[in-house]
C-alpha cells in the first residue's frame, strides 16, 4: 500500500515542493502530480495550521498572503498550486494519507471565522475519503514530539522511503537513516498521542459554527 505519514501544521514550503517535484537526492525520482512515483501531497511546515492538502482555497490564499511577503501574483501562483496538488488525494485511492492536525490549528480563525468555518467542513468531507485518515492531536497532550517543526514521511513504490523536513527559510528532502529513523519514532509518538478517527470528527463538529 503506497502510504504517506503527514504530520502537518502550516503551509506548504515553496523551497520543500520544488525540490520534491524535481526529485532532489533521488536520481529519476518525480514527485510532480500524474507521474508513475506520485506518494501524495507531500508538503511539510510548522505548527498550527491546516494541511495543505487539506486546505480551501480561500484559507490557503490567507495562509500565503500571512505578512504581506508575495506580491499578489506569486500569491495567486501559490495558491493555485495548492489546490492543483490537492488532486492526488483523489487519484489513487489504493493510496492511504494519514494526517495528525494540532487542535490548536482548528480555534486559529486563519481568514476570518466565516473561512475558518468552511475549512473545518472541507477537514469533514476529507475524512470521509476511503484513502484519508485524519487524527486530531488533542490540546491536553501539553508538550508534543514534534513541537520544532512538522514533517511528511512518504513511503514510495519499492519500500522506498523519503523525509521532508522544513524550516523558516526552506525545505529539505532527507534520506539519512538516523533522521528518517528519529523522525519515524516521532509520528508513532504523535498518532499514539492523537485522538481515534471518530473522536477526531466529534472535535471538529463541535467547533463549526454551521451545520
């Protein structure tokens, strides 16, 4: 089964998805949507925020536009981007995309409250997919394994692993087995830690404002 684990707090890194679309490190590896090695959406950030696989449009556009740092044209470039990559969630459903939210990502109301309303029913209806498992870590876990930064683990055709790490500044692709064997016992901490599936929808309900 083609698996990625996401552990997923913030927006995509521009540095981090080039360099996955490119196949940096991996000699013929693709990683762009529609080729034969596409895992998933593999994209990696920081704490607090939605996945980006999982975003709207309109949240991704608040999270890109966050600090007035793009000029409105590589803000459209991004977002449209996003939701372009967002596909692969629905081409192979043999496929399975686990992801782990921080609960503080659902009470940030990233674009306004009516924005943040919309992307807790987007979270719903991608926890109804048959390829998408969604956990919620919850805010009483208190200190957490992967407060330094977020992480994707993506498990390739052939048993072939690949790391994405990312930081303020860029993104990194890691194959060293010490960093993919430290991060692997962080997401097994993590999905210990996060609450069941239906525990994890029973959240989300709960904080929509709309039925």
């Amino acid at each position: 089964m083609l698996q990625i684990k996401h552990l997923e707090l913030e927006e995509s890194s521009p540095a981090c998805s080039r360099k996955m679309r490119a196949g940096v490190g991996r000699p013929g590896l693709s990683l762009g949507p529609g080729t034969k090695n596409e895992p998933s959406d593999c994209v990696t950030s920081n704490p607090c925020l939605i996945p980006g696989p999982l975003q709207t449009e309109e949240y991704a556009r608040a999270v890109v536009s966050a600090g007035r740092l793009y000029r409105t044209e590589r803000v459209e470039e991004l977002v449209s981007l996003r939701m372009r990559r967002q596909l692969v969630l629905h081409q192979n459903e043999s496929s399975e995309c686990v992801f782990v939210i921080d609960e503080s990502a659902l009470h940030r109301p990233v674009g306004g409250h009516a924005v943040m309303d919309r992307q807790l029913s987007r979270l719903l209806e991608a926890a109804e997919l048959p390829q998408v498992r969604l956990h919620i870590l919850p805010l009483e876990v208190g200190a957490h394994a992967s407060m330094g930064g977020g992480f994707v683990i993506a498990e390739l055709p052939g048993s072939d692993n690949l790391l994405c790490l990312d930081n303020a500044a860029r993104g990194q692709i890691a194959d060293y087995p010490e960093w993919m064997r430290l991060v692997q016992r962080k997401w097994e901490h993590l999905l210990g830690e996060a609450l069941s599936e239906r525990a994890s929808i029973d959240v989300i309900n709960k904080l929509k404002v709309t039925p």
